[in-house]
C-alpha cells in the first residue's frame, strides 16, 4: 500500500516542481530587479562602463535590474591574492549584462562562479603530439571560459578594456559570449536561438563572414574584425560579439549582415549608442 502510494506520488510532486519552480525564480528575480540601486553603485556603473550614458533611460533601468540579478546569483572568487571589492562586481555584472540587455534572459544558465585574477595569469597545459609524446608548457592567459559553471577573469585586463571601450577588445563581452554559446552543453559558435528556421540562417550568415575574415587574414587585409576570430567558429562568434557592442558603425558599414545577425540575436541595435 506504502509503496503504491510512493509511486502515485513522487510524479506528481515532481511534476508541481517543474511547474512552481519556474515561477519562484522568476518573482526571486523581480524581487531582486527592483531593488533600490545605490548613489554608489549608480558612480561606480557610469565610470566603468563607458557605454552607459549612452543607453536610453529605459536601458539603464534594465540594465540595473540585470546587475542585481547577477550579483545575487553568481559567485566571484579573488584569486592569486585578490580582494573582490564592489567595484569588480558591479563592473562585472554591468559589461556582461550588456548581452542580456533584451532578452528575457537565463541569466548564464550555466555559470555559477567568477575566478578572478590581479592580472594575466598562468596555466599549466598538456598536449599530446602524438600516441607517445606529450608536450608541457606554461600558458599566460587573460580569461577563458569554462563549460560547466566557471569564467575566468584578468582585473588588469578588465581596467584596460574599460579605458578603450571602442578598441573592438572586451574580455568580458568575450568570455561571457562563449557562456551564451555553451548554453545548450556545446561551444561551436551556435547558440540557442528562438526558432528552429533562425538555425539555418545563423549558419549561412556565420559561416560566410568566418571564411571572409580567414581569407582576409591570409591575405594580410586589414580587418574590422580581430583575426584571432579565425581560430575556430566559436572565437569568431565571441569577437564578432566584441565587434557588435564596440564598433558598431564599422561593423554594419564592412559586414552589414553580420551586424543584422548579431542584431537580432542581442535585440539590440548599438549603432544608436554613439
Ligand atoms: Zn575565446
């Protein structure tokens, strides 16, 4: 009798959990959205993310909400010495918030925890040449972000981009492009998008633009676009993100599909922000 009852009833608690737990998140979200943001806070936002004051007034109070969302959610971690301090956080969660701006966001579904380091950091890595034959060496790194629930950040790295917001680099936006592309359990390039059809586009947009700048790069062109988007379809996805957010004008003038692409998938038109 206990046991038959057992089986009647943990379905059907796992069924209410599937449908309650969704809507605890989210009112846990809205809760946190619309938290009062400090004067301070609000300073250290302006200074930090350049693009900012550029935003429309209701941009900033999304951006805001976002913000407060992230910093309750994720996990940072100093590294190598650090403390994190408010500033690091607000930073953090400001720039890669940027990419949820629109959306109705999954907040990095994947990420649990920011490791963050002083400066460039060093990491020990193996490669097999071979059956036989593996080669040691030590790597210096400015982030890197992991599949499962990590990202990897240079504080040194972070000031600089913050210092030359239209230079096309981002340590941030990059890293947490490679979150959004890792969403569905792969980094290829190809993150989850809303429709079934939005797929082949995505393919036939991206891929044209990805052998553009690798034949580009082989002819030594110069390129609005860093090179080190060739290294795979994944890169590219992340500089041609880093492109988006702070170059704009020139991306939509040298590849404007690609800048229509990026448009769609971010539900943003950053073009309006200079
Ligand atoms: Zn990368």
């Amino acid at each position: 009798m206990l046991k038959t009852l057992i089986i009647l009833v943990i379905p059907v608690l796992i069924i209410i959990g599937i449908l309650v737990y969704p809507r605890l998140v989210q009112r846990r979200r809205n809760h946190f959205k619309n938290l009062p943001f400090s004067p301070q806070k609000q300073a250290i936002v302006e200074n930090n993310l350049p693009i900012y004051s550029c935003l429309s007034p209701d941009e900033r109070r999304r951006l805001k909400g976002h913000i407060q969302v992230f910093l309750a959610e994720k996990q940072f971690i100093g590294c190598g010495g650090l403390q994190i301090t408010e500033e690091m956080k607000l930073t953090i969660a400001g720039v890669s918030c940027l990419l949820l701006l629109n959306s109705s966001g999954s907040y990095f579904s994947k990420l649990r925890s920011i490791l963050l380091y002083p400066s460039t950091y060093r990491v020990q890595t193996t490669t097999a040449l071979d059956n036989y034959v593996v080669v040691e060496s030590i790597e210096a790194r400015l982030g890197e972000s992991w599949i499962r629930d990590q990202v990897v950040l240079s504080w040194e790295q972070i000031k600089q981009d913050t210092n030359h917001w239209n230079d096309g680099h981002n340590v941030i936006l990059h890293e947490f492009t490679h979150q959004l592309d890792s969403e569905d359990g792969k980094t290829n390039g190809v993150p989850i998008l809303p429709k079934n059809s939005d797929y082949s586009v995505w393919a036939k947009v991206m891929s044209k633009e990805y052998e553009k700048l690798c034949r580009e790069t082989e002819q030594r062109v110069k390129t609005v676009i860093d090179a080190y988007g060739t290294t795979n379809p994944a890169e590219f996805f992340a500089v041609a993100t880093e492109t988006f957010f702070e170059k704009p004008q020139q991306l939509l003038d040298k590849h404007p599909e690609l800048y229509r692409l990026l448009q769609g998938y971010y539900q943003l038109n950053p073009v309006q922000w200079i």
